[in-house]
C-alpha cells in the first residue's frame, strides 16, 4: 500500500478537522501518501482531491468545519457514479480509503468495498452520535456543549421574565444531543424523535411545576420529535393552555460549527490513527469505534444495524429532577 484517499462525507461535525490530521499525519509515520478527496463522494465522481502532507494540516485540530469539504451526492447512490468514482480511485494510485461521515457515508464505502474491492475504513463523524458500533461519535461532545451553553443563556433570560422557551436542537432522527444537552442544561422537559408524548401531558407538566413554584421553563425539543420541531409545539401550548407568553429559540446549524472541545479531538486523533493502521494491517469494510475507553473496529454495517439507543432511563430521571 502507497497511497490512500481520504474523505469526509454528509452533515460535517466539529472534529472532522482533527481527523484529517490524524490520518495524514499517521499516514505519513508509515510511508504513505494521502489523496485529500474534495466535497466527499461527489468529489470523488468529479476528479477533485489533492495530495496532502502533515504541513497542509498544521493548525487545524481546533477548527470546525472540515478542509475537505463535505456534501451529499445522489450520483453515488446509482452503481453508474460509483464505477466513475472506483475509476477515478484507480487513476490516482489509491489502494485503501478512510472515509469520515454518518452511516449514509458508510452505506457508500461498503458498496465501494463490496462491488469493487477497495479497501475502506470508516470514522464515525455526526453530531447526533447515532451509529452503532461506537459510545461517541467525533463532533457529538463539541455539540451537546454548545447547546448546553446556548440553554444556558436562554435560562438567564426566561428566568428574568418569568418564560416558558421552548429550544429547539438538532436531530431529525435521533435526540441524542436534545437529552444530553436538556439534562445538562436542567431542562423541564425534553421532546425525542424516540418517545412520543401528549400536549396535554406537557401542559400538565408546566403547571406541575408552577404548583411547586416555578415561574420559568424551558422545554427542549428534538427537531425530529413528533410535534416537527419547537414552533408548532410552542403554538399547540399555547393554543391550548394558559400559556399564551412562550418563546422559540431554534439552536439550528451553530451546533454544527465551533471548535471541537478536547473530547472530540482526542477521540478523532486517536481514532486517525487507529484507522490508518486498520488499513495497513489488511483491514476493509470496518469502521473505528470507542467503547469505555477502548477503540474497537467493527463491521461497517453495524453503523446502521446495532445503531445506539441512549437509555430511555435518562429521561426519566430529567423529568425526576424537573420539580
Ligand atoms: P451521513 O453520512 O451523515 O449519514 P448521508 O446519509 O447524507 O449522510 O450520506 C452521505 C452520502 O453517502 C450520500 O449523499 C451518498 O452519496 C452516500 N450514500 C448514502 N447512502 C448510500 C447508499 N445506500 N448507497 C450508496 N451511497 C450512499
Ligand atoms: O446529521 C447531522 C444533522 O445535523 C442532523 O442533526 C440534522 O437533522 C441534519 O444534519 C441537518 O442537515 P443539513 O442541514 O446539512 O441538511
């Protein structure tokens, strides 16, 4: 093995950056060239990548955003784009390829693995922290923090006027990042794509909480929850109860970007090299995972198969400790 290619693909996430770095700089250690694939799969079908060396990746463990650049391209999804992409792979010399994205990404990799033989390695990069196979994905700690400070200051607010906000975070599919930041945060209620609940028991909530004293609240809400984010609940709240007052914050896309925290990039950091060592040893159709502290490969297909479920346990305790 000489040369491998490198690829960031779907939503991007704070640590993507890290990763880059981690591989190019592995790579590097032990011989061997890095293609940087511009734009994920898209690029790949296009013909954009370019040689990457450890100097082009100074400075940017602490940035957001990925080099790279990222996207999402129906192309692949048709075997026509993925032979154009496998030739393009071809082309340039590349005999493996580490791919940083979702487990769409990984659907990806595993076809270009399957049809085509080409060795790839997956590194778990998503904000929502919704693939199997691993406790954290990278960009899931950087994310749940900046919602975490953003609840923080809606509090402040809320708190001075006596509020209900209901704030809305990311997760179409998963509310992962809404329960974790809605604990830390001390949020009164917390609305998940994985459990449905009533208007009506929300309303009963709130004035279960005004009977215990409270003049304030604040109601996180997964984007993907059965209401279809915080707007429509806020006005179903306020169409049906005494709580005509309420405010929406949409936390949207600034938890995506950001500086990674340290736990995003040491875990990218690690799992960088963890994967260009995978490929060296032979290793294809595997994505890198963590479990307590130790870094795992795993088939790619336990990314969407054995996806993670928090325990529902947790919100049960939000709703104990929303007295
Ligand atoms: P993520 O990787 O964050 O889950 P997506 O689901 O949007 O993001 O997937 C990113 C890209 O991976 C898609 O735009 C597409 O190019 C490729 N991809 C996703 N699913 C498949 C699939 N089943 N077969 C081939 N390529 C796929
Ligand atoms: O998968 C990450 C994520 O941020 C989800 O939480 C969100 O639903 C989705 O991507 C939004 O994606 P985009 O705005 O890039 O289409």
């Amino acid at each position: 093995m000489k040369r491998i290619g490198l690829l960031t693909s779907g939503g991007d996430a704070p640590g993507m950056n890290a990763a880059i770095r981690a591989v190019v700089r592995a790579a590097t250690c032990h011989g061997l060239e890095v293609m940087g694939i511009e734009r994920g799969y898209k690029g790949m079908i296009e013909g954009t990548a370019r040689l990457l060396g450890p100097r082009d990746v100074s400075g940017i463990i602490s940035r957001g955003g990925t080099i790279l650049y990222t996207a999402r391209c129906h192309r692949f999804m048709e075997r026509a784009g993925r032979e154009q992409a496998a030739a393009n792979l071809k082309q340039w010399g590349i005999d493996g390829l580490v791919v940083i994205g979702g487990d769409g990404s990984y659907q990806g990799a595993e076809k270009l693995h399957n049809e085509f033989g080409i060795r790839c390695i997956g590194l778990p990069g998503t904000i929502d922290n919704d693939i199997g196979g691993t406790d954290y994905t990278i960009g899931f700690d950087t994310a749940i923090n900046t919602a975490m400070e953003a609840i923080d200051r809606i509090r402040d607010t809320a708190h001075s006027h006596d509020r209900i906000f209901f704030v809305e975070v990311m997760g179409r599919r998963s509310g992962y990042v809404a329960m974790i930041s809605g604990i830390a945060g001390g949020a009164e209620d917390i609305l998940l794509p994985e459990a449905e609940t009533t208007v009506e028991a929300l309303i009963e909530r709130l004035r279960d909480g005004q009977q215990l004293g409270k003049k304030s609240s604040i109601i996180i809400v997964a984007e993907g929850c059965q209401y279809g984010g915080a707007m429509v609940l806020a006005k179903r709240v306020s169409d049906q109860s005494e709580y005509k007052d309420n405010r929406v914050t949409v936390i949207g896309h600034l938890q995506r970007g950001g500086s990674p925290t340290a736990f995003d990039r040491v875990l990218a950091s690690r799992m960088g090299v963890h994967a260009v060592e995978a490929l060296l040893a032979g290793e294809s159709g595997k994505m890198v995972g963590v479990s307590g502290q130790q870094l795992q490969l795993r088939p790619l297909s336990d990314a969407w198969e054995q996806r993670t479920r928090f325990d529902m346990e947790l919100l049960r305790v939000a709703h104990v400790l929303s007295v």
